[in-house]
C-alpha cells in the first residue's frame, strides 16, 4: 500500500460526510479533501492498524515530542477532558485514515503546521467486531 495513502470504510465515510452536510464552514475544507483523496474499503478488509472512527490511539507530536491518546469519536460524542477528539476538530480530521507508522502535516486552526505520526492503534471497532459503533 502506498505510504502517502489514507484509507476509510465506505460506512465512516457516509457518516462523516452525512456530518459535514449540516456544516457550513471552510474550516472543515482540509477534511473534505482528504475523504476525498482516501481510498474506500469495505469493512472486512481493514487493516488492523488503520485508524477508523472510534478508534482509540497513541500518536506523537513530532515538534513537541509529546505522545497522546485519544479516541475520534463524531461530534456528538466529544469530550477533550475523556480524550475523545470530534472528527471535526483539526486532530481528529488529521488522523483519520492514517496507519501506524504514518505521519502527516497538519494545519491547526492557531496557524501552526504541526506533524503527527500514528504509533499505535489500542482499539479499533472492526478489528473487534464491534460493526455498530
């Protein structure tokens, strides 16, 4: 698989892009590309170490050296204080459809370009059965 590829379940991105319809913002313009830019798999062939929604996962801030985990979660469910990111917000947008090992560039809305790599994913709902979340 390519290095630079993003990958999404067909079903996370239906749900994501259904979220994105009730928005009217440009904020979230960096997200829409990247579905768009993502290839679709379907729920049985995702890699384990994908990072789909509500996944829970450990990445490192590269420039501050700091490792944090967090679970992208949809809007309704967010909660920073729990460790739970909204898809919508620059973090969660930036890591979705990443795999471990896989950094990116991320514009965060204080205009600072930060790089974030995906180091491990705790928990991932299809990789446990878990198809209703």
């Amino acid at each position: 698989m390519n290095e630079d590829s993003i990958f999404i379940t067909e079903k996370d991105l239906l749900r994501i892009k259904y979220v994105l319809s009730f928005q009217h913002s440009k904020e979230y313009e960096n997200l829409e590309i990247e579905l768009d830019r993502a290839k679709i798999v379907s729920d049985n062939e995702i890699p384990e170490d994908l990072v789909t929604m509500n996944s829970k996962i450990r990445f490192l801030n590269i420039q501050e050296n700091k490792e944090m985990i967090i679970t992208i979660v949809y809007p309704s469910d967010a909660n920073f204080a729990e460790g739970k990111v909204s898809v919508l917000a620059s973090l969660g947008s930036a890591m979705i459809g990443l795999r471990v090992n896989q950094e990116i560039n991320w514009l965060f809305p204080d205009g600072k370009t930060k790089t974030l790599k995906v180091l491990q994913v705790i928990y991932q709902p299809e990789a446990n059965g878990h198809w209703h979340l």
